[in-house]
C-alpha cells in the first residue's frame, strides 16, 4: 500500500507537470520552469554523491559546464548533429569525472569539499581563458535548437519545456531504480562509515569514483539541456555560485532523499524570481535563512517529514500490545477464575 501510494504521488506530479504549460498565461513562466528542471536534473545528481555516498563535491557546476561546451562546440564548431553532442555531453563529463575521481576521493571530509572547490574554479579558468576551444569571455553564440524528432519540433518554449520534463521524469526514474538497488545501499554503507563498509568487504574506492561518475553524468546532462534550451553559454555556468545554488536545493528539500533536492530545485527559483528586489542582496537574505534551515530543519523539508512519520509510526507500534502479552494476560485470567470455581 505504501509503494502504491508512492506511485500515485509521482504519477500526480507528472499530471502536473504536464498540465503547467497550460496554467500560466506567458512562455516566460514556462522557461523559468525548464530552467527550474534542468538544474533539478544537476541537483539529483550532486545528491547521489553528496546525500547517498557522504562526499560534499562542490565542483558540479564545472561539470555540469562541461557538458554544455561539449554540446557548443561539437554543434557550433564542428556541426555535429544536436542530438549526438547531447548524447556525449554526459559521457565526456562522466570520463572527466572519473580521473577527477581517482586523485580527490582519496580525500576525506572537507579535505574533498575543498580539493573539489578548486576543481571547479580550475574550470572556470580554463573556459575563460582558452579562447581557441571554448571561445573565452565571448562565450558560444549560435547553439543550434533539438532538431525535430517525429515530427515534434523543439523551437517554441512550450515544446522545450515538455523536452526537459521527458529528461527530469527520466533522471528521476533512473535515479529511484539506483537507489533502491544493491547499488544504492553500498553507497549508503559508505556513507554511513567507511571502515564498516570496508570491513564488509566494499570496495571503497571503486564505489566512490562510480558514485562521483554518476553524479556528474547527471551534470553534464543537463548542461547539455542548458545549452540546447538557452543556445548561448559563457564561463559563468561554471561559476561556483550554481554549485552552492545546488547545495541550497538539497538542504532545503532534504538531503539524502529522493524528493527532496526536486523540491528545493524546483520551489526556490520561484521564491527567488518574486524576491528579485533583493537581487543584490541575496547572499545577506538567503545566507541567514539557510543557517536557520539548517538549524531547525537540518533534514530539509522532505527528510524532517520523513522522520517525523518513523518516529509516528515507531510510536504507534510501542503502544500497541504485543500478541504474547495478550496471551499471557488473558492466561492469568482464565487461571484467576478458575481458582475460584
């Protein structure tokens, strides 16, 4: 019953996303919302790495600018077809990925969050400064749209947003499918404590860099959506602020759960997008409200709920008479009357 209620709350929310172009009255709610998904797709991935297996990267911005280069310049530079530059965008920043991987997670605990940093800021350094590839300051004018599969054309806000929701419900369903594997629970294990899983015979370091793998193959899917939805790209996608943006996502939502980086992803651009009078003010805003969240909330949203109803339900469970004690009683009884017949 409660996987069918699970299923029911998903197959809602895919109802609901299907419907939203048609609740708002401008394309520009619709691309506030295919921006909202594409870093939700980025958020899902930096929280298998940082919720599920317990390292903080905060180099996924690079990443997730490595597969929206990717798309720009196989598609702008060397005309390659949209859809195999997409293809290649989460494939290059997996292969990256895995030699980042080998050298930082050998690292432990903010030694890693810090390594990680200063990958991410090597990035942006070198899209900023090697011109001859990534085109420098300029930046990647010129992407070319989706081109049309069966007929369905990608050029209209509306068609590009039911093509990012497609990749989101799939990063989503792929991502429950890891999760909730054999795979999902040594990630956990790790996460939980490295000499315990060690001494269960896990494969650390194997794990880890698959983990890392996987996590920026989501990033740099969905810096290629990015590339293809907005069609220009410049350095600042690498910027470590959409990292720590992503960060916020899933503690404000929950970390280390499945629905909560969506959350977070997808309800703070919008919060963001009606408090843009104090734009220049964000870090001072949202710094504060962050430390609070984390404070009072430091399972986010979804997990602060999800312990509360195990808590319920452990409760309920106290309360509730065991068998053996019934019988027992009921025992005492029968001898009781039996004593003074």
């Amino acid at each position: 019953m409660k996987y069918l209620d699970s299923k029911i709350g998903w197959l809602l929310l895919i109802a609901l996303g299907l419907a939203f172009p048609f609740l708002v009255g401008n394309d520009y709610h619709l691309t506030v919302m295919s921006m909202a998904y594409i870093f939700a797709i980025g958020t899902i991935g930096l929280n298998l790495i940082t919720g599920y297996t317990g390292q903080f990267n905060l180099a996924h911005a690079g990443f997730m600018a490595v597969g929206a280069y990717t798309v720009g310049i196989l598609t702008v530079d060397y005309q390659v077809p949209f859809w195999i530059a997409f293809a290649l965008s989460g494939v290059v920043a997996a292969v990256i990925g895995f030699f980042v991987g080998i050298v930082s997670l050998r690292l432990k605990g903010h030694f890693f969050s810090i390594f990680t940093l200063c990958i991410g800021y090597i990035m942006f350094l070198l899209i900023e400064k090697w011109e001859s590839l990534t085109h420098g300051t300029v930046g990647i004018i010129g992407i070319p749209a989706p081109p049309p599969i069966g007929g369905i054309d990608f050029e209209t806000p509306r068609a590009q947003y039911y093509m990012v929701l497609f990749f989101l419900v799939i990063s989503v369903w792929v991502m429950h499918r890891i999760v909730n594997s054999l795979l999902g629970r040594t990630f956990v294990a790790i996460r939980n404590s490295d000499d315990l899983a060690e001494a269960l015979g896990i494969n650390l370091m194997r794990n880890k860099v698959l983990s890392f793998m996987l996590s920026v193959f989501y990033a740099g899917m969905a810096g290629g959506l990015y590339a293809g939805t907005v069609r220009f790209i410049g350095p600042g996608i690498a910027g470590v602020e959409h990292a720590f943006d992503m960060t916020m996502f899933m503690l404000v939502g929950g970390i280390g759960t499945l629905f909560g980086p969506l959350l977070g992803a997808l309800s703070m651009p919008w919060i963001t997008q009606y408090l843009q009078f104090l734009q220049d003010y964000r870090f001072l805003v949202f710094g504060p409200l962050l430390i609070l969240l984390i404070i009072f909330l430091p399972n986010g949203i979804v997990g602060t709920y999800l312990g509360w109803k195990a808590r319920s339900a452990s409760r309920s469970a106290a309360a509730m008479p065991t068998p053996v004690k019934a019988s027992r009683v009921t025992g005492a009884v029968k001898q009781e009357g039996g004593s003074h017949a």
